[in-house]
C-alpha cells in the first residue's frame, strides 16, 4: 500500500510540475526589468524549463530588432541619410560623443535609452511566465 501511495505521489507531483503556475506580475515584472538590463549589457537572456526547448532572447536577435527600430524610424521620418555612416565611422574612431549622438539621432527618440529598453522589453514579455517556471523548477533541484 505505501508503495502505491508513493508512486501515487511522484506521479502527481509530475504532473502538478506540467500545469501552468499563477505567477506574481510582480515577479514577472521584475524578471523582465532584469533580462532587459542583460540584453542592453550585451549577454543573451536564455533559460530552459524542464522537458521543453531552451528560450530566450539573444544579443543578437535583439540587435536584430533595434535594427529594425532604426530601419523603420529612417525611413519613417526622413532621418539624415548619414547619420549610419556617421555611427559606424564615429566607432570606428572610437569617438564614443559622436557615435551616441550619431545613435540617438538614428533612434529619432526623446529618450533613446528609454526607446532601447523598450525593444527587449517587447522581445522579453512573451517568455516571463516560462522563465520563472523555469526558475522554480531549477530551485527543485
């Protein structure tokens, strides 16, 4: 009979880890504040849940999307034609003033630190409830 019990209880707690957990928009929140500072550092955001694919955003899929941002703000609002070559040409020189300058004026935003946040922020919303998932059950262990 305890025998049953147990595999009765192992079994139930496989399956109580698979139903999707009520999560804090708090936590999920501050998950989201903290990936999108790794992003803006540089580092990827992945994590991995237990019997699923890894997740995440990487640095690069997230230049990806500022690219777009930019992309999409040149063309929009008739942005200087230069102001690219001016930011590439500015780090090349390593003249960090003008290749800031050169990327705000790209990002066309009052506040283009605000607007870059924004991008992964976007790019992190849709994986917060797997990523805590995922930090519990790494917590399990």
């Amino acid at each position: 009979m305890e025998a049953t019990m147990n595999a009765f209880a192992k079994a139930q707690l496989e399956y109580d880890k698979r139903l999707p957990v009520d999560l804090d928009t708090d936590a999920e929140r501050i998950w989201i504040d903290d990936a999108a500072e790794q992003l803006l550092l540089g580092a990827d955001v992945t994590f991995k849940r237990e019997f699923h694919s890894p997740q995440g955003v990487t640095y690069e899929q997230f230049a990806a999307a500022v690219d777009e941002f930019v992309m999409g703000q040149l063309s929009a609002f008739g942005i200087s034609k230069s102001v690219l070559g001016r930011l590439v040409l500015a780090a090349k020189r390593r003249a960090s003033s003008d290749a800031c300058t050169a990327a705000a004026e790209a990002m066309n935003s009052p506040n283009p630190d605000e607007a870059l946040r924004q991008i992964a922020v976007t790019l992190l919303t849709p994986l917060a409830k797997d990523a805590l998932i995922a930090q519990d059950e790494d917590d399990e262990l």
